[in-house]
C-alpha cells in the first residue's frame, strides 16, 4: 500500500480482452456508465422521498408533495453541477484548489458565528439563503480530497519525509476536523480522516507514520465520544439499543422493525408503516428503512448493486486517468460516494453506532445531493479524458 496507485501494472492483454468479452457493460464510456448509475440512484431516491414524506409534508406543510417538489429542484441544480464539473478541465480546477480549500475554511469559520450561521437542533452547520440552506461542511469533503490528491502527488519525490508527506496533511486535517466538529458533526469529520487515511496511505506515505495517530484516535474518541453523554449514549444505544427502547435506542429499533418486516419482497410502495410518525428520519439518513420496509431485500439489493456499480466504475477511472493526481483524485471520491453509502447502511441496520451521514442520492437534502452530483461531474471529466489519452497512446 505505500506505492502509489499509478504503479500498477496493467492487466495482461489476454484478461482485458476476455473481460470485454465477459461484459457488455464495457462497451458504454466510462462517463456513460456514471451517467447510468447516478440517474438510476437518483431516479430510486426521488420515488421513496415521496413514500417516505408525504405524510409529514401534510402534517407540517398541508401538501403530500412539498419535500418532493423541493427533491426536485435539488435534483435540477446537481445535474446542472454535475454536468458543469464534467466539462470545465479538472487541470484549471487543480490549478485553484488551494484557494478553494481556503474559502472551505473560511466557511466552516463562519457558519459557527450566530447571526451568521443557522442554528438547528443545537447543531450550526448551515448558511440560510432564503429557502434553501447551504451545508459548507459537504463540500469541504470534495476540495480537501481534491487538495490532498495534488498535494501528494507533488510531493512524490519526498513522500516519505515525515515533515513532508505527513505531517503538513496532517495539520490541515486537523483544522478541517476541529472547526467540522465544533458544529458539531461527527459524522463529517469522521468521513474526513478516513479519507485522509486511504489517500494517504496509497499515495505512497509510511504506513509507520500513520500508526503514529493511534494514540491521537484513542484521545479523540474519548474526549469527543466518551466524555460527551449523547453521543456516547450512540454507543451505547448500538450495542443493546433494548436498554432505552423509549429514547437512545428508539430509532434503531423502528429502522429494525421496517427492514424486518418488509421480508424479501416488501409491503409495496407506499404501503410501509415506520414512516408514519414511527421512525424519525424516515426520508433522510434513515430512508434505508423504508426501501427495506416497501420493497423488501430485494429493493436494497439493487439499490447495493448500483451503489457497487458505482464504485467498480470509479475504481477503473482511477486506473484509466492520466496522472498520479488525478488517479487519487478519482479513488478519493469513489470512496467518498461509496464509504458514505456504506456507513450509512450500516447505521440503519445497527452494524455500527448512528452517525449523521446520508445515503448518496438518495435521501433528502440539498447541500449533500450537490455536494456528491460536483464529485461525480469531476469522476466524468477524469474518465472522458483518461480514455481519450488512452485511445491516442494506441
């Protein structure tokens, strides 16, 4: 893992030829293929919002299709995002990447100032622009994965130098962790040192370096975990959320009983019964639930499908692009997508303790959808140009 992804060697012409043949998928562009996968996911998301909201839009809105309306318009600017990301050259954007992690910085600064910053349920995480509220700490995720990628990759003549493929990455994690936790939000800057981690990592730093942080994640868990009662009231909840089945462990145990009681094929679209009024969340971090609960094992199945077509699909353009840059650019935002997918399955089912990370395209928000629709436009832009240095080197 401490040499860079660059260096793997290609696969043997016989294995590319016989994996062609194997499958049709691989006829469609890589950016066709992306194209594919985040319309369906997309598609998937706008139909349970409506099964999961409606009824809550009535209750708080007097309109069944309030939060579907508004999914709507979220949808119409990501694509717009998405498609903008995909066709400006990631080369310009990598040139301004710095001043991108700058005003990131600058933002997480002041969405914590009041008057300033939104307050909600004791969290300030939002700036409010009229109807819509914009979330800084998601698209702190994309530009530090886009920073970090450039920066290790300009730095490959000295990557092992502690003072130089550590350290510094270090120091700015640590900024974007501090000011994401005084939000607070846990999930985020959880999200943020993995994906430091796993760059890092690949990007060819000692691995002896990154066990230095042991100790760092032992006293950050206890200081921002153990030492703060709701949250460890999370783990708690996670381990036998049976204890407090009326308050820590109540929205655990409801996400259990809509999965379980959709069985292998569901209740039927609409027909679930969690969402009303049982299960918090139903429509946002925890709408895994009622996919399960409507259409069953199945309905997650494929929607798992898609997410590991996803991530398949952005592992081979981490392959394809044309620098070491860009091939960590591209894996840092497949794990992005794809890390966040599986936390929060895993949070819903009760695998691990809950943290406030969305289902990618799926559940209901602004801030994160745009966020993820940005990631995937610059996946399109790294693959389109990937394969058409590929198809000129043959």
């Amino acid at each position: 893992m401490s040499r860079a992804i660059a260096d793997t060697p290609p696969l043997p012409a016989d294995v590319e030829a016989r994996e062609k043949q194997v499958s049709p998928w691989n006829v469609l562009s890589l950016e066709s293929q992306l194209w594919i996968e985040v319309i369906l996911l997309m598609a998937l998301g706008i139909v349970m919002i409506y099964s999961a909201s409606s009824i809550m839009a009535i209750r708080r809105f007097g309109d069944a299709s309030h939060y579907l309306k508004r999914q709507f318009a979220f949808a119409g600017f990501g694509l717009g995002i998405l498609f903008l990301f995909s066709r400006v050259s990631y080369r310009r954007l990598t040139e301004q990447v710095r001043w991108m992690l700058v005003l990131v910085v600058i933002a997480l600064g002041l969405v914590l100032i009041p008057g300033i910053g939104t307050e909600v349920n004791n969290a300030r995480r939002w700036f409010q622009l009229k109807s819509f509220s914009l979330q800084p700490a998601e698209y702190a995720k994309v530009i530090w994965i886009m920073y970090l990628s450039v920066s290790l990759s300009r730095k490959q003549d000295n990557i092992r130098r502690f003072g130089v493929g550590f350290f510094p990455h270090m120091i700015l994690c640590g900024i974007l962790s501090f000011l994401i936790l005084k939000e607070p939000d846990f999930g985020t800057t959880f999200m943020v040192g993995c994906l430091a981690m796993i760059l890092m990592a690949v990007g060819g730093v000692p691995l002896r370096h990154l066990f230095l942080l042991a100790p760092v994640a032992f006293a950050f868990f206890y200081r921002f975990v153990y030492l703060v009662p709701y949250r460890w009231e999370r783990v708690t909840a996670f381990l036998n959320p049976w204890t407090d089945p009326l308050d820590s462990g109540y929205q655990l145990i409801q996400a259990w009983i809509a999965v379980g009681s959709g069985g292998l094929w569901g209740k039927g679209l609409g027909a679930g019964q969690q969402k009303l009024f049982y299960l918090p969340e139903s429509y946002t971090d925890f709408i895994l639930a009622v996919i399960g609960e409507e259409l069953g094992f199945a309905g997650i199945a494929v929607m798992c499908l898609l997410f590991y077509c996803l991530f398949t699909t952005g592992m081979r353009i981490s392959r394809v692009a044309p620098d070491l840059g860009t091939s960590l650019m591209a894996l840092g935002l497949t794990m992005l997508l794809s890390l966040q997918a599986l936390f929060n399955m895993c949070v819903v089912l009760g695998l691990v303790p809950t943290k406030g990370l969305p289902l990618p395209f799926i559940s209901y928000g602004g801030s994160a959808f745009t966020a993820n629709c940005m990631a995937v436009g610059i996946l399109m832009n790294i693959a389109r140009t990937g394969e058409r240095q590929m198809a000129q080197d043959v």
